[in-house]
C-alpha cells in the first residue's frame, strides 16, 4: 500500500494487488466526517480513518468497484452508496457518468475545494494515458463515450480510482485527455497491450 494525495482534505492509497492496476482509494474529510471512496481494505486503514474522523459512509462510485467496499460499510457501521445520485450531508456534487452496457458511475465535484473525483472514466496509469500525457479516458470511454459532461468543471485537483491523483494543471490535463480520448487511442493501444507488465507506482 502507497499513501497519496494527502492534504488537510484527507488522504489517498494505492493497493499493490495487482500493482498494474494501480487501484486507488481515498478517505475524504468533510466537517469532520470521513467519506471513503472505493476503499480497498489495508492493516492499521480504521486507526487512519480515526485519526482524521468520523467515519459517514463508504461510497462505491463506480458499480463494478466493489472491492472492499461492503465489508468495510459493515465493519465501520455506516452506509454503502453505490454510484449514488446524490451524497446528501456532503459538499459533493453528483455527476452520473454514462458508458456502455451496464456501466454504472458517478463522479463527485467538490466545489469549494476544486476537487473532482472520478473512480473509473479517468485515469493516471499507462492504461489509461497516451504517451505524455498525465491523464488519460478509460478506454472503453475513448472510442464510445467520452465523459463530456466533465469539460464543464474547472478543477485544482483531479482524484481517480486508478493512480495518483493530479494536482498540478489539473483542468489543462482535463480538457486535453477529453477532448483527445479518440484521437490518441491509437497511441495508446501499445501501452493496453503491456499494461500488465508495467508499473504503474
């Protein structure tokens, strides 16, 4: 486990099973409650939880994210939302994510933070991002949808399901990884076929 994208808002990890994927999780700090988004499960992870809050909810934004997320809802005695249309008590602003078949997801804008937090239509990893580029389109997303709704927020901060989170030219990278999703693929193709042998921390 990596911690990442630490700040007074709360704090990220990175699971290194299976460490291609780069999984990340991150635990949210709202008017001292903490909100975990598509958590995987860690040693010592409650006395962090407790050392920042109290935890609120477990949110699993994206459907098929179920890692750890239900045993740690029960463990923790609070809720589990799963690619919920709203997170009512929260500063979040849900944002449905639309793909094929049955993918279901919501992303979260945080305004007063300027952060946006996307589990799965975005990405940090090779998997995700077309050489030089430090964000990248799921991609599934590139060639059927890209998740245009996004290019509407302006964000500081770019937290994702897989990798690290972006911090710097966070809504240049946005506007670039959108509006280039199906122009780079075929730079990306190469990157999806070694994925797994490459790091991704």
């Amino acid at each position: 486990m990596t911690v990442c994208d630490e700040s007074d808002a709360g704090f990220g990890w990175i699971s290194a099973d299976p460490g291609w994927m780069g999984r990340a999780a991150h635990a949210l700090l709202v008017d001292g409650g903490v909100w975990l988004v598509d958590p995987v499960d860690f040693d010592g992870l409650d006395d962090r939880i407790g050392s920042l809050g109290s935890p609120r909810a477990v949110l699993q934004l994206f459907g098929r994210h179920e890692r750890d997320c239900g045993s740690l809802s029960a463990r923790l005695g609070v809720p589990l939302l799963v690619s919920p249309e709203t997170v009512p008590g929260t500063p979040f602003e849900a944002i449905r994510i639309k793909g094929p078949g049955g993918w279901r997801e919501t992303a979260l804008w945080w305004p007063e933070r300027r952060t946006l937090i996307v589990s799965e239509a975005l990405g940090t990893i090779r998997f995700f991002c077309a050489p030089g580029r430090p964000l990248g389109v799921h991609p599934v997303l590139r060639l059927l949808r890209p998740p245009s709704a996004l290019l509407r927020f302006d964000p500081e901060h770019i937290l994702v399901g897989h990798g690290r989170g972006l911090h710097d030219s966070a809504a240049d990278a946005l506007r670039s990884a959108l509006h280039g999703a199906r122009r780079e693929l075929p730079a990306l193709l190469p990157r999806l076929l070694t994925a797994r042998r490459n790091p991704v921390v």
